[in-house]
C-alpha cells in the first residue's frame, strides 16, 4: 500500500473516535486526541512501511496518543484512597458477609453465539458505561490495549494490587450486568 | 439461579480449605494477569470442584475477554 494522502485518513476518523471514546469515555478528550493522531500520521506519513494497512498503521498512532492521555489524566486525578476504597467496596457488595457470591452466576450456555446478535452489543456498550470512568480506563488499558501489569502500573503510578482490584471490579460489574441484562433471559 | 448455592456439606469443606467465592474470583480474575503460584492453583481447583458459580464465573470472564476484543476489531 502506497503512502497515504489526508483523505485516505480521514476515512478512517469513525472507526479511531469510537475506539478512543471507548476507552477514554470522554467524547472531547477522544476528538483531541484522533486529531493529533491523524495530525501525527499526515505528518509521518512517510515512514508508512505498507506492511500493515492504513487503520492498522493509525490504530497503533492513536494507541501511543490515548496512553498519553491517560496518563496526563492521571497526572491530574491521581488515583484517591477514598477511589481505591471505593473499589474495593464495589466488591464486597456483590459477595454476602460470608464470602459467597450475591448474585450466583449462571450458567451461560454458548455466549458465543450472542457475538453475532446486534442487539447484544447495544447491550454490551450499556453494560460497560456502568462501571466509573476511572475503572472503565484502566480496564480498557488491560484489555484493549492488551497493555502488561507492570506497564499499566508504570503509566498510571499504581501498584499491581490496586489494578487486580479495579479489574476485578469492571470484570464484576461487567459480569453482572450481562447476566442480567441479556444471559438471563436466555439460559 | 439462587438457589443452587454450594450444598451444606460442600459448603463446610470449602470453608475449611480457607477460599471462599469472594477469594476465588479474585484470583480467577488476577490469573487472566498473572501466572498463579501451585498452591493458589491447588486451592482454586479445589474449589471449582465444589463450586459451580465460580466455574460459571471462570467461562465469564473468557468470555468478556473475547467479546471486548471482538468489540475492539469489529
């Protein structure tokens, strides 16, 4: 693939702002940072090897962007020990004083197959906007991003027990939600 | 499914053996971070043995991961 020109980018503004938003759930945070990642390939666009694709080659651009922005955010809002208490909080609450399970999970049959219904994304995206922002970015760094233990905890200043507990906490509330919201009907 | 809680006799080894659901999601979820040392992985399948919500919730959690990737890609 030859060396991309500004429209052969712009094509791909949709698919880069709904994955920023996603992760940074700040819709203004999201443009800035598609903008700078756009900016940034239009500026590079000479390096552009063609081994990947065009959204492959931005994805990664704005990956590096959206870490940056997290981690300024959490320059700004350094994580609270009410915040990380409140996690932990979050927790005992979906397990009894005894330390069994609130709500029993069940059994979800074959989840997969929901991958292909539309209607269970709607549900999914709902479920997801449940969890705090905060939780939600941290979350979205582990799994989207695929970033490590130790480079989430580098990025944020967090030790490895805080995050364990705020992805416990989204896998938790993620779970629940699903369960209730689309696998209980179903099963 | 409330109502199919660990039965009674279950209830008392699984209490003996020092992990209940609270701590075994815990380290359910922290072994899609890390690798678990032999005796947390002993504990933990001993109680998955016993304990057919937290083996729910270990399908669960592979299940979030795939579909928030799937998510990601689409």
């Amino acid at each position: 693939m030859s060396s991309p020109d500004d429209e052969d980018l712009q094509q791909h503004r949709t698919y880069l702002l709904r994955y920023a938003i996603v992760q940074l759930r700040d819709s203004e945070l999201a443009e800035d940072v598609v903008q700078e990642t756009l900016l940034a390939a239009l500026e590079g666009r000479a390096r552009f090897s063609g081994k990947s694709t065009h959204k492959t080659w931005l994805t990664g651009i704005l990956k590096h962007k959206i870490i940056d922005a997290m981690r300024r955010k959490s320059r700004e809002q350094p994580l609270t020990a009410t915040e990380d208490e409140s996690e932990a909080d979050a927790i005992d609450a979906m397990f009894k004083q005894d330390g069994h399970w609130q709500q029993f999970p069940a059994s979800w049959g074959n989840p997969e197959k929901s991958l292909e219904d539309k209607r269970f994304w709607s549900v999914f995206e709902a479920c997801s906007q449940l969890m705090p922002a905060r939780t939600a970015r941290v979350f979205m760094m582990r799994e989207v991003m695929e970033l490590s233990t130790e480079e989430i905890c580098k990025e944020l200043s967090i030790t490895p027990t805080n995050l364990w507990v705020m992805l416990h906490r989204a896998r938790l509330s993620l779970r629940e939600c699903l369960e209730i919201k689309w696998f209980g009907g179903k099963t | 499914m409330p109502g199919n809680q660990v039965v009674r006799g279950q209830d008392v080894k699984l209490r003996m053996l020092g992990l209940s659901c609270k701590d075994a999601s815990a380290l359910l979820s922290q072994a899609q971070e890390r690798t678990l040392g032999p005796y947390e992985r002993l504990k933990l399948r001993l109680h998955l043995g016993l304990c057919d919500g937290c083996t729910n919730f270990r399908r669960q959690l592979e299940f979030i991961r795939a579909a928030v990737r799937r998510y990601r890609d689409s």
